[in-house]
C-alpha cells in the first residue's frame, strides 16, 4: 500500500505543471550594466527561469544603479523588497565580516582553484554565514582576479604604489589592503569613471572586462597584471523571502542561479585574452610581470590584522590558506 501511494505521488509530482507554482516575479538586481559579468550571471539566470517554469516564474533584472549601489541594494534584499542580487563580494564586508576570507590578497593560484574552494564546503561555510545578516547565499559566480590600473605612473612593484590615490570597493579590508601597500586608498561605490577622469582619484582596480566595458582604457594610461585579489559575486536571496517558498521553487532557483554562475564563469575566462589584446591596442601601457613576491611581501602578515580579529572569521581563513597552500 505504502509503495503504492508513492508511486501514485511520485507520478503527480513528475506530472504536475509546472505552473503549479502560480506565477511569480522575482526582482533581481545588479549595480553594473549590460554587458558586465554581473549582467551575464543575471541573463542567463532569467532565460532558464523563464524556461524551467515554463514562463511562470518572470525574473525583472534592475541594473545600471537603477535601485541604487551595490550595499543599497543588499539593503533592499535584507527587507524582500529585492528577491535576489548578484553583487562583488567587497560591499558584504559590512554585512558579516566572514566575507574576507574570500578576497584574502593572493589567496587563489588559479581559476580551478577558487572553484574547487568556493563551490566546495568551505564555500558554503560562508554562505550559510550570511543567513546570519538576512541573506540567503546561493553560490559565486565571478568579476574574475583583480588588476591596479593608474594614471601616474608604470607600476611594477609596491613602492610605485606609495601615495597613489586608489579608489576601492566599500570594504574595510580592501581599504586595509592598500593602506598596507602604501597607497591611499578611498572607498567609494560603482560606478566611478567621473572621479577617475576628473581625477578625484589616481586609479582603481577590477578585472579585464571593467576595463574593457567600462571604457577605462580611454583615462587610465598604466595597467599592472597583480591579481592581487580574486573577486567573485555572492549570488544570493532574500532570506525573508526564502522562507516563503516551496521547496520545488527553491530547488529550481537555487539549480538555475548554479547553472547561470557556471556559464558566466567559463565565459568571462574565455573573453580575458582577447581584453588585455584590446586594451594594449587602445594604447594602455600594461606591465605584465610585476614584482609579486613584493606585493606579496607586503601583505604577508594581514592574516594578524585586525580586520581578522573575529576569530569564526580568523579560524575560516586559516583552513581555506590550509587548503590553497
Ligand atoms: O563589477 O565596485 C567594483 O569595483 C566592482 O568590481 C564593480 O561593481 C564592477
């Protein structure tokens, strides 16, 4: 009888419509604009949405700083007024400090390597953290390894750093980072072609398409290849509004949101040579192998700083270093 009755449900359940889940509008936000890594993970996200319900599930990407920056739009996860965000790991700092682990300078050697690690158990230690501040962690998809671009100077070891106002991510660590290596670091959210051009700030850093998409080549004279840092997205939903959904929907959410992120990951590695072609033909002078054990140098006691002090975080950044060593 009881295998019966399961085959019976097992049988409605793989026949049920997919509209069973009535339809629905997930609100999705991302602070950059089509084009970007960030876009990319969203597109993608949609087009399998709208497939897998069968059009029920409607997935509204706001993007370009519509519903404002990256910890704004956190914000608005946190209250469900936003279901979902693919947002740089940077402005989560203030959120749950454990993030840090994450963009650790030099932490990752390889691609393969931030995959095994972030899609591995210690990845969802850090997603399952963020439950903690309201946010449902899903996966990472990726802005890719970080690069110093500058309008003063060539840069090819740390002292060439020394007072150049660099803008970073809203993140305590990231201005610690540069305050370490002697710059003078400024915080300030995306986007911020107006402060480079008017020379607010001396320079920034972001992966390849940044400056690829965001036209920094016609600004920026000096790239340096540090891959100082790997950043990739937390893609993540609102707790709140987790909580409200049946499991099939979830399933289906969390499937499509890992599958989007895998996509958006091979893609933006594909893309990195023919940026960095672009980029010296739009006349930056890139410096390709600067002084890292330098610049690692540097950084090499950071583990100590205080910005590790939370020790749930300090002991999550000891096992990943374990791990990537
Ligand atoms: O993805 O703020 C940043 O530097 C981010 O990397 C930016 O959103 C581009």
């Amino acid at each position: 009888m009881r295998k019966l009755v399961m085959s019976v449900l097992v049988g409605v359940l793989c026949t049920l419509p997919l509209n069973a889940f009535g339809a629905m509008t997930i609100k999705l936000g991302v602070v950059t604009k089509p084009g970007s890594a960030q876009n990319i993970a969203a597109e993608k996200f949609k087009e399998l949405m709208t497939q897998r319900s069968n059009g029920d599930v409607t997935v509204k990407i706001y993007h370009s700083k519509s519903i404002g920056n990256e910890t704004e739009i956190l914000q608005q996860i946190q209250m469900n007024t936003v279901q979902m965000g693919i947002i740089t790991v940077g402005p989560f700092d203030t959120f749950d400090p454990i993030v840090r682990v994450v963009n650790y300078p030099f932490l990752f050697k390889s691609n393969a390597q931030a995959d095994e690690i972030l899609d591995g158990p210690l990845g969802q230690e850090i997603l399952t953290s963020l439950e903690g501040s309201g946010f449902k962690g899903l996966c990472f998809s990726e802005n890719g390894f970080r690069n110093l671009t500058n309008n003063k100077r060539p840069v090819k070891g740390p002292d060439d750093v020394k007072g150049l106002k660099i803008r970073v991510m809203s993140s305590a660590l990231h201005k610690t980072i540069w305050q370490t290596l002697g710059a003078n670091p400024t915080p300030m959210p995306w986007p911020i072609y107006t402060e480079l051009e008017q020379g607010v700030i001396d320079g920034q850093e972001n992966p390849l398409w940044v400056m690829k998409e965001y036209k920094f080549y016609e600004i920026q004279n000096y790239m340096t290849l540090t891959r100082h840092v790997y950043s990739p997205h937390i893609d993540v939903a609102s707790l709140k509004w987790w909580n409200t959904l049946e499991a099939p929907i979830r399933a289906m959410v969390l499937t499509a949101m890992r599958d989007a992120a895998n996509y958006q990951r091979k893609d933006n590695r594909e893309k990195d040579a023919a940026r960095l072609a672009f980029l010296k033909e739009k006349g930056m002078a890139v410096e390709e192998t600067p002084d890292l054990t330098a610049f690692r140098a540097k950084l090499a006691s950071l583990q100590s700083n205080s910005i590790y002090r939370d020790p749930r975080v300090n002991d999550l950044l000891g096992r990943i270093l374990a791990a990537t060593r």
